[in-house]
C-alpha cells in the first residue's frame, strides 16, 4: 500500500538536492534559466495528483518518451532514480546510483537501487509530469505514470549542461525533444480551424444523366394463342361477338378471331 508522504519526500529530495548543488549563477545564466523555464512551463503542462500522490487530479500533458531505458521506482518508494540523458543514451550512473543508494538507506533503512520495486520505461511510453526545474547545472524533471498493475511509479530525468554553463534555450529544447514530447491535445486539434487552401478548387462536373430506359417492348398476337393469353396482354377487348363456332375480340384498333379457342386471325 501507497505511505503518505514517501512521494513528497522523493520529490523534496530531488529538488532540493539538485539545487543546493548547484553552482551560484551569474546574471546572463539567470536570464537564460528564466527563458528556459518559460518555454518548459508553455511547453509542458504539469498534472497535478492527489494529496496522497495516488491518482491525478488535473491532467497535464502526455509525455511520450522517445529513449529505451528511463528507471522509475514504486511512488511508495522515498527517493526517486535519477536517469541521466547523454550522448543520446538514458542511463542512470554509478555515481546517482550511489547516492541514490546512500539516500535510500537513510530515508528506507534497507533498501537499495536493486531492491525496491522499479520499472524501466521505453521508447514510445507515455507518462505525466509533475514538476520540472532549471538549474546551472542542468534540466531535471519528474515524472508519474498511470497504474501498471495497480503500482504507480515516479522518476527523475536529468538533461545536463555542459561546465555548468546554460545553453541558449532553444537548443536545450531541441535536446529535450530528443527524449520527450508533449503529445498533442486531440481537442485542440479538433477545434482548430483548417489550414487555407492554396489553390482554387475546381468546379465539381454535374453527374452524367441516366441512360435511357429502353423502349417497351412492343406487344404481338400470334395465330394458335389462347384468348387467355391475348387477354393477358391486351387486356379485356371492347366487344366480343360470339358466332357459335368461333368468337370474335374487338380492340380500338384492331379484332381478334377465335376458333375452339385459339387465335385463327387478327386484323
């Protein structure tokens, strides 16, 4: 079960910590952290979780990772991995391991890196953050994902600067991309309006009209039919004279003669 406060006191840890080790910055480095931090806080939104830290509250953006290899620990664990991203690679050092080991075992008499209940996340992942901080030395970001049976898990993520120097922060930007993302929001790319088109359409043709039905076939007596079938075709006649031994149909335009029932003439 989820101990209130060991994920409060694996996030002071790493905050705290990363900053008190950090050099004293000079006032150019200062105004680039600014401007770094603006452009993470437009960038990435935070989510914000619960007070005991087991379910998120307000969503904040999707991160989607990019890089195999991101260590994570149980949220019931009091410190947090920190994985480091250099010369392209995710990896957590043997020094952060062993600080991390050091830290543990004062915070959680008895565990170690190897011992607690971890997870490492993969390209393709996704995950929340919850706070992200720019210091001299570095980016550092902390993550929380969704349930994996149940266990929850929270990490840190270093992006360190060469000698203690703040890059422009455009280009740390393009080094965090490297590793993270922000997915985009599927509502905003709904409401968006669509991009102007920048060619005329062309004038959609009228369907071609139907064929023409073909014309009725048109209708015939044959001498030897009964009168049941001229009836069927024709229709009841006009007039009908009977002379005893043959009968005789009148139409509008034309008689039939009947003899034992059969057409013998049609004029």
């Amino acid at each position: 079960m989820f101990k209130y406060g060991s994920f409060a006191i694996g996030l002071c840890f790493l905050l705290t910590s990363a900053f008190s080790q950090s050099p004293a910055a000079n006032p150019q480095s200062g105004d680039q952290k600014a401007l770094l931090q603006e452009k993470l806080n437009s960038q990435f939104k935070l989510t914000k979780t619960t007070d005991d830290k087991t379910d998120v509250v307000t969503a904040g953006s999707v991160l989607v990772l990019h890089k195999d290899g991101l260590l994570m620990f149980s949220i019931d664990t009091k410190i947090p991995p920190t994985s480091t991203y250099k010369d392209g690679k995710l990896g957590m050092g043997f020094g952060a391991t062993l600080a991390t080991d050091m830290a543990l075992g004062q915070a959680q008499p008895g565990a170690t890196v190897s011992s607690v209940p971890q997870r490492k996340f993969v390209a393709g992942e996704k995950f929340w953050m919850v706070a992200s901080a720019v210091k001299d030395d570095g980016v550092i970001f902390v993550f929380y994902s969704d349930p994996y049976q149940d266990v929850r898990y929270y990490g840190q993520l270093k992006i360190p600067f060469q000698k203690h120097t703040v890059p422009p922060a455009d280009d740390v930007m393009k080094t965090i991309a490297e590793v993270i993302t922000a997915q985009p929001d599927d509502n905003a790319a709904q409401n968006s309006p669509p991009p102007p088109d920048t060619q005329a359409m062309k004038p959609i043709p009228p369907p071609p009209p139907p064929p023409d039905a073909p014309p009725p076939q048109p209708k015939t007596i044959s001498v030897g039919q009964t009168r049941d079938q001229v009836v069927a075709i024709f229709g009841q006649p006009q007039k009908v004279v009977n002379l005893k031994t043959k009968e005789i149909d009148y139409y509008p335009d034309m008689k039939v003669t009947f003899i034992g029932g059969k057409v013998t003439d049609v004029q």
